[in-house]
C-alpha cells in the first residue's frame, strides 16, 4: 500500500482511538460503572425466580427504588447516609401502613370503616410527609419512599387480614434488596477507584482564585493602567463569589459524612470565614475600576471637578510623590499575602492527601515540622510587610503637607490619591485576615503531627437534616432569610409584610379599650409607626389594668367588665400574644401549605381505590395500577411552581422515552431473563449518561423508572388482560395523569410564583440592608462605646442574613424561568438587582472595618450635620426600592441626593482635616488614611445607590409629575442636582 495512502487511513484510526478514550474516560470511573453494576445486579436479581418470590408480585419495584431512591452517589460515605435515612424512611412507612391495614382488617374486608381507616392514614401520611420535606430538606427522599411504600400497601387487599404481614415483608425485601445491592456497588468500584472529599480541594483552589484576583488588583496601589479589561476582571471576582458559596455548601454535605483520616474537616472550617472575608475586602477596597461615567443632574464632588492647568500640575505632583511613597510597601504587603496564601494552599494539600502514604509517627513529624517551618517564615514576613506598610502610612501626608504649604495652595487632593487609600487599607486588612489564617495553619499542622488516623463521623443534628444533600435547593422561607427587621435595643423585630396587625397596632387597639402594657418588662415602647411582628422575646405583656367604671353586681356592664378583667390579665394576654403568633405562623407557613398540597392530591387521586370493592372506579384504579399516579405526582410536587413546572415536563419526556424503549425492549426478547436483564442494563448506559454528564437529570430518571412495570411486570406477575402496548400506554398515562394534577395543584392552590418570592425577598433584603446600614451608623454616633461585643454580634448577623438572602435570590432567579409566563420576565434585570445588593453589602463591610479607626472628632462629631443629612438620603433611597418591589409600585420622580449630601460632607470632613493638620502637621497619622479610605468608600456606595435606583426604575417605572412635555423639565431636572434632589426620570430619558 503507498505511503501517501496510509495517512487518511491512520488520521482515521487516531479520530477512532481518541473517541474510544473519551467514552472511556467518561464511564471507566467509580460512579458511572457503580450504577451499571447495580442496575445488573438488581435485573439480576428479580428474574431469579428463587428470590423474586420473597418480594411478591412487586418484585419489579427494586429497579424502581434503585432509580428513585437509593441511586448510586459519589462516595461511600454520601451512599451510606442516603442507605440509613431512606431505609428509616422505608421502615417508618411500613410500620405506619401496618398497624393501618392491621385496624382496617379489624374491620372486616370492604367496609366502610376498613377503607375509611387506611385513607385517612394514607392522607395522613402524607400530610405530615409534605410537612417534614419542605421544612428538612435531606429528609426529601426518606419521606417519598414512605409515601410510595404506603401508596402501594393501603391500595391494595384493604381489611384482608393475611395480606397485612405478607406485603409488609414484600416491600421490605424490596427496600432492602435495592439498598444493598447499591451499596454494593460502590463499594466494589471503591476498590479499583478509591477516592477522598472534595472540600479540602475546594478550599486550596479558592485559594488559588483569591490568589489571581489580588495578583490582578494590586495595579490599584500605583494607580497604574491595567492590562485586563474590565469584564475580565469582573468575571474573575463573580467566580471567587461563587466559589466563595460553594465552599459553605461543600462543608455543609461533607462535615456530616464518614471519612478516615488524621483531620476532622472541622480543622479547616475557619477557613471558609476567612475566605469571604478576603473576597470583601477585594471587593470593596481593590475592586476593578470602571471608566469615570459623567453623571447629569448632580453636583460634582470636589475631587472630580475639571481643574485648571495649574491645579492639574499640582495634581499630578501630588499623586506622583505619594504613589512613590506607598507604592513599594504596598507591593511588598501584597506578596507578603500571596506567599502567605500559598503557604496554606499547601499545608492544607500536604496534611489532607498525603495521609494514606504515612504510615508511622515519624514520617507525620517530618511533614508537619517543614509545613510548620513554611508557616513561620510566611508569619515572619507578613509581620515586617504590614509594620513597614503602617509606618509608611502613618507619616505620608506629612510630606504630602509639607509640599502643599511650600507651595502656597490648600486645594483638594486628587482622586487618585482616595483609590490608592483605600486599596492601601484593603490591603492591611487582607494581612490580618492573613495572619489569622496562618495561626490556624499552625494549628492544622500540630493536629496533623498528634493525630493518629481514624473514622470520623457524621455529627447528626435538626441542622444536618436541613441540608440539601445534592441537587436539592432548600426553598425554606425560614427566619434566617426570608425575616427582615430593624434593630431597636438589642433585639431585631420583623417587620410585618402581611395582613396580620403590628405591635404598635395591637398596642392601640388594646389602648382604645382602656387597656395598658409595655413590650418588656422595664423597658418602654419604640418610637411611633415602627411596623413589628410579635416575638416572645421582643413582645411580652407586663402588665394589665381595667380602666371601666364602676358598674352595680346585678347589671350586665358589671358582669361584662368582669369578663374583661379576666380576659385582659397579664398571663390571658400573654397567652393570647403566644396563640396569635402560633396562629400567624401555621397561616402563613409554606411548609404546613406544602403538607396540605400533598394530602388533597393524595386524597383525590387514590380514591377511585377506596371506594367498595367492585365498584368501576376501583377497579379500574386496579386495572389501570393507579398508584402509578399517585407517586408521580408525590415526584413532581416541588415546593415553588417553577420547579414544578420544570420537574413535570422533563419528566413527562422521560416516562415517553422510557414506555417507547419498554415496548420495543418486549418485542426483542418478551419474557426470556438474559435478554430482560441485558437491555435493562444497556438501557442504563444512555441513562447514566444524562444523569452524570447532562443538566436534564430529571427526564432520565422517570425513563427508568417506567421501565420495570412495562418490561419486567409480565415476567412477575403476568397480565393476560392488556397486551404489552396496552400495558405501555397505560403505564405511560398514569404516570402523566399524575404530572398534569402535580402542575395543576402547585399553579392553582397556593401557587408559589418565583417571580413573587423574588419581589418580596428583595423587599426584605432591602429592609435588611438599610437595618445594616443604620447599625453602622449608630455604632458610629455612640458616644461611649460600650456593648461591643453584642453590637458586632447584632452586625454580623445582619451581613449572614443577607448574604443568605442573597444566595436564595439568585437560586429563585434561576428557576424562575421555567414558569409559564405570557409575558417574558426581565431576568437580566433581576440579576442586576441581586449584583448591585451583593456591591452595597460588601461596601457596607468595608465601612464597618474602616470606621473603627477613622478619627472621629475630625470625620463625625465636627460633621454631624452633614452625616445626618447624607445618612438619611441613604436610608430614604433604600426605602424608596424597598417600598418599590414590595408594592410593584413606581418610584417617586424626585429624591434625595445622596450625591449632594456626601459632597458637602466630604468638603466639610476635607476642611476639618485641614484645620487640625495646620494645628499640629504630625496629627491624626494612620487614621488620616482611613478617614480618606472611608471617602472612597462612601463616594463607590454613592454610585451603587444610583445603580439600584436606575435598575428600579426600569423595572417599576417613575411616578412623574414633570416630563418631556412640560416646558420646564429640560432646564428644571437639569439644575435640582444642585439643590441636593435626585431625578429617577432621567433613565426615560437615554
């Protein structure tokens, strides 16, 4: 054969082999060849006559729990978890169903108090079922399975009392089969595919990200021209905020499964605080910079005007003398900090994936000693960078004064001079969180070298149930996030949203009828108009006096005013404030709403079943296998109507597939078991596939599961009534029915839209962040600064609430798109809303941290005027967008600039620095550097306000009074920036 011949040849046997690979490469791994095994061994397992006979005539729902429940997961620890809870949940579900069929056989077989007793447990099961899934999210598949158990064993031989003992140990053959033999499975893959938790990973390639942003960003300290666009640069911090996410969710599954090693997870769990504090401080103190935009309608600060030629000169002198002060500290710092970061990236590799190669103490000894040596010289440099940096900072704008008076001129100092400012104290920051971090390293390697290897367990607890093992987004609308509240004494009341009455309500109508009392014990009512809910803790009654007049015993005025007194003393009202508050939080709660969802679909759909035996209803409910339905709709039932509609559609293309490939599979082979055992699994492979490699998991999981009533009933239990495409379609339409009542149930009653939640979740955060705001503000005005500790309590946990807040918007954001809509949705704008709350919670962190070293005589007692004022065009602009997504109603044409308000106080706060720097040119030192960082911060705060207002204003319009067509609205909205008012009509405008 010619040469020239032999290279399509061979380039064709390359492009084969290099497709051979990848499939390879896709399968030949521990989880994908885990579920093949176990599908095999479970189709193996049910054509074996021997054993099939142990699970009855529904030994063909072993492939169907092994789909639905106890599928194959990526570790053993994470399929040990899944193995207890379902199989509790198993159990629980046939113990319930039991004594239910127990009773009911009491009864006698097909009376009314037989089918009555097994329905009202059944609804009762899954009334209680929906309860306990949307309130404990990893509990989910550990209460499906005990509805499908009950569905199964209260619809069939109701009141027959030698089937209550025989189809109990049916379904518990059938458990136990499909549980174990997907333990099985992977646990023979881990021997060829042994394999570790992937948090420390994620923990060491956050880093590595951390990393990158600050080597990206450190251009910020010299003011230089950066190489990176800035898209780039802002894809680079949204992926460090993600991952920043992910890291909570990857200790939250990983801290509650069994692993051996010498270190508990829990070792490194600071770091996660540490993480997302670093990813603050980039982002309020060396985030990328944006092209200067000219804003109309508002004053120019006073760093931003255009300057003279002069002026521009002696800018520019400015910048250049104390760029070239603070520039080689700064960068010093800055690789102080990445060596420190890599110092733990590799501590944290070295101790967690080295530790199934050591073996003796000795060798423990040896890594821990040199990582400990890498931590201390790493200590050692950080310290020197950051006291070098402090000292040069302490003393750089005494030269900078010094220049000034030499030549004669008190102007502004440039902007460039507030940017590097505040990178310079996000960067001292930085090293501090650092150090902290390099302490906890220290301690990980002495762990490390003390520590012998062993099992560690799970911790379980009500908050390990809470967690989403997987796929699974909690949508609990529980206090943490969805509870907004201002802060008054100590104590955060909610604010009430609903139709329920306020504290301050409940406290005037009480008053009207000549009644009395106080919120707490010693302490008096909050101001007028505060809109509160009751808490025990916040809202207690102390004390209850009548105030009729005196009546005669033998009226009715005498007898009513006794009845009163009665109902109004201080135990009745507490009781009363306690069952309203119960009362309020059973109406408005969306897991007891879920729970009733479950049990009216339950209840109409398995009645046909209750009904007397030969009846046409039951028995075509038995004819057509109803409970199909049933469970289908338990499947698609999700907690908001977008992830139902998405779950019910995907699902619905997945039972077709699956009643297709059913059909087909029976012509091949009809009953013979190699040939049902070998599609089965080849079926699996596709299947696999979509589950691990696609985002549509949800359509390959009801394709399975329609397979082993369709192809494998005929060989259990034979069916001469229906042939096998009559079994196929009926199959396939039960399984429908029950998806079209699951969509028209969760759009119908109690219709979660996520476009509603989103609205109203916003509204709440909104609310959270002015209350973070004004704790900040508060704390700052105090004159004696007493209760720190409870104050930074109150703080942080208004920043964890939000930041929780957050997260559920963008995870509402992302299923809000699989809801039916006539309209579209503007999800781009949407997404905007939750990036422009994430700018203001990271800025109101960096204000938090650089207002405790700001001097205060200079930059707030001197100002208060003009903080007041700037404070509360803040406040009123968060209330204006707050009041706007929770009403969906338009903003008001004018506000309050906060633009205007900070200029004045930036002038004033720049004047009174000067004053007290012409006293004495060595005072303030390093605070100097935070009152400018503060400047910086509030001015980026300034603009991310405007930002909110703008995307508010697209979204819910403007209520305006003076528009195009007035003759005045060119020139009027053109000159009230000046008069300290904002114009939200200016977006129409563009």
């Amino acid at each position: 054969m010619p040469m020239n011949a032999l290279g399509p040849l061979v380039a064709k046997s390359c492009s084969i082999f290099q497709s051979a690979r990848y499939v390879a490469s896709q399968y030949l791994a521990r989880r994908p060849l885990a579920r093949l095994l176990s599908t095999f061994l479970c189709a193996v397992i049910i054509v074996i006559k021997p054993f099939s006979r142990l699970g009855g005539q529904y030994a063909f729902l072993v492939l169907a729990l092994k789909e639905l429940i106890f599928g194959v997961q990526e570790n053993l620890a994470q399929q040990l978890e899944l193995t207890v809870l379902n199989i509790l949940g198993a159990l629980a579900g046939i113990g319930i169903s039991s004594f239910a069929k127990y009773i009911a056989s009491l009864a006698g077989r097909d009376t009314l108090g037989a089918r009555a007793t097994c329905a009202i447990f059944l609804i009762l099961t899954s009334f209680f079922a929906g309860i306990i899934k949307s309130r404990l999210v990893r509990l989910q598949l550990s209460t499906r399975i005990s509805c499908f158990i009950s569905i199964w064993l209260l619809t069939n031989d109701i009141g027959v009392p030698e089937h209550v003992l025989s189809d109990s140990g049916n379904f518990l053959w059938i458990t136990l089969s499909a549980a174990i033999l997907c333990l099985v499975a992977i646990s023979a893959m881990m021997l060829f595919f042994p394999g570790s938790t992937n948090f420390e990973s994620e923990t060491v390639a956050t880093f590595v990200l951390l990393e990158q942003c600050l080597s990206s960003s450190l251009y910020r300290i010299g003011a230089h021209e950066t190489k990176m666009p800035y898209t780039q640069y802002q894809q680079l911090h949204n992926q460090l905020l993600q991952r920043s996410i992910k890291l909570n969710e990857s200790y939250s599954q990983a801290a509650f499964e069994l692993r051996i090693g010498r270190l508990s997870l829990h070792s490194i769990h600071p770091f996660i605080g540490i993480v997302e504090h670093l990813r603050r401080e980039l982002a309020w103190g060396m985030a990328p910079l944006r092209p200067a935009q000219s804003i109309p309608g508002t004053p120019h600060s006073p760093r931003s005007g255009a300057p003279s030629l002069d002026e521009h000169v002696h800018f520019v002198n400015l910048e250049s003398h104390f760029v070239s002060t603070i520039e080689p500290p700064a960068l010093l710092l800055g690789h102080a900090i990445l060596d420190a970061m890599k110092t733990v990236e590799n501590l944290i590799f070295v101790t967690f994936h080295q530790r199934s190669k050591i073996v003796n103490p000795q060798d423990a000894q040896s890594v821990s000693g040199s990582q400990k040596a890498a931590v201390h010289t790493a200590e050692r440099q950080l310290k020197a960078a950051r006291d070098r940096m402090r000292e040069v900072l302490r003393h750089v704008f005494d030269q900078v004064d010094m220049q000034q008076r030499a030549e004669g001129k008190h102007a502004h100092l440039p902007k460039e001079i507030f940017d590097c400012s505040v990178a310079a104290i996000a960067l001292l920051q930085m090293g501090q969180e650092m150090a902290g971090a390099l302490k906890i390293a220290e301690h990980v390697a002495t762990l490390y070298e003390e520590t012998a290897g062993r099992l560690w367990y799970p911790r379980v607890s009500l908050q390990w149930l809470g967690v989403p093992p997987g796929p699974f987004i909690s949508d609990d609308n529980g206090e943490i996030v969805a509870v907004s509240g201002v802060v008054n004494d100590g104590e955060i009341i909610n604010v009430g949203g609903d139709e329920g009455l306020s504290v301050m309500e409940a406290q005037q109508g009480l008053a009207e009828r000549a009644f009395s009392f106080t919120l707490v014990k010693g302490r008096a009512l909050p101001a007028g108009g505060l809109s509160a809910r009751y808490r025990t803790s916040a809202a207690s009654a102390s004390r209850m006096s009548l105030k009729s007049g005196v009546a005669k015993p033998w009226t009715w005025k005498y007898w009513a005013g006794i009845v009163n007194m009665l109902w109004s003393t201080d135990r009745m009202l507490r009781l009363r404030v306690w069952l309203a508050k119960r009362y309020r939080s059973a109406q408005h709660s969306s897991h007891w709403r879920h729970g009733l969802k479950n049990a009216i679909g339950v209840a109409v759909l398995t009645f046909p079943a209750f009904m007397p035996e030969g009846s046409a209803g039951q028995q075509w409910y038995q004819s057509y296998r109803g409970q199909w339905m049933t469970i289908s709709y338990l499947w698609v039932l999700e907690t908001n109507t977008g992830a139902t509609w998405r779950t019910g559609y995907l699902r619905l293309f997945g039972t077709l597939l699956g009643a297709v490939y059913s059909y087909v599979a029976f012509l091949i082979c009809g009953t013979n078991p190699y040939g049902l055992v070998a599609l089965v699994t080849v079926f699996d492979i596709p299947i696999t596939w979509i589950i691990l490699k696609t985002s549509i998991t949800l359509m390959a999981c009801p394709a399975s599961v329609a397979l082993p009533p369709i192809l494998l009933a005929p060989y259990i239990h034979p069916d001469p009534s229906h042939t096998i495409l009559e079994l196929a379609s009926i199959r396939a339409l039960m399984i429908a029915a029950g998806i079209v009542a699951a969509l028209l149930m969760n759009s119908l009653l109690f219709p979660r839209h996520c476009r509603v939640l989103f609205l109203s979740d916003t509204s709440r955060t909104l609310g959270l962040l002015s209350s973070l705001y004004l704790t900040l503000s508060h704390d700052m005005f105090r004159v004696h600064r007493t209760r720190m500790h409870e104050e930074r309590r109150k703080t942080l946990k208004l920043e964890l609430q939000i930041r929780s807040a957050l997260y559920r918007l963008s995870a509402l954001v992302k299923t809000m798109h699989d809801e039916l809509s006539l309209l579209p949705k503007p999800l781009r704008h949407y997404r905007q809303v939750i990036t422009t709350m994430q700018k203001l919670l990271d800025l109101m962190t960096g204000l938090r941290k650089i207002r405790e070293n700001i001097p205060r005589k200079e930059t707030v007692a001197n100002v208060f005027k003009e903080r007041r004022e700037f404070m509360s065009c803040v406040c009123i602009t968060l209330f204006a967008c707050q009041h706007a997504f929770h009403a969906r109603e338009p903003l008001p044409q004018f506000l309050p600039s906060a633009r205007h308000a900070f200029a004045n106080l930036e002038a004033h706060v720049q004047e009174c620095i000067n004053k007290a720097r012409e006293a004495d040119p060595r005072a303030l030192g390093l605070s100097l550097v935070y009152a400018f960082a503060e400047q910086e911060v509030m001015h980026n705060l300034v603009d991310t306000l405007e930002e909110l207002l703008e995307v508010t204003g697209r979204l819910f319009g403007t209520s305006a009074w003076l528009t195009h067509e007035s003759h005045f609205s060119r020139t009027s909205t053109m000159e009230e920036g000046d008069h300290g008012w904002y114009s939200t009509f200016k977006w129409e405008e563009d």
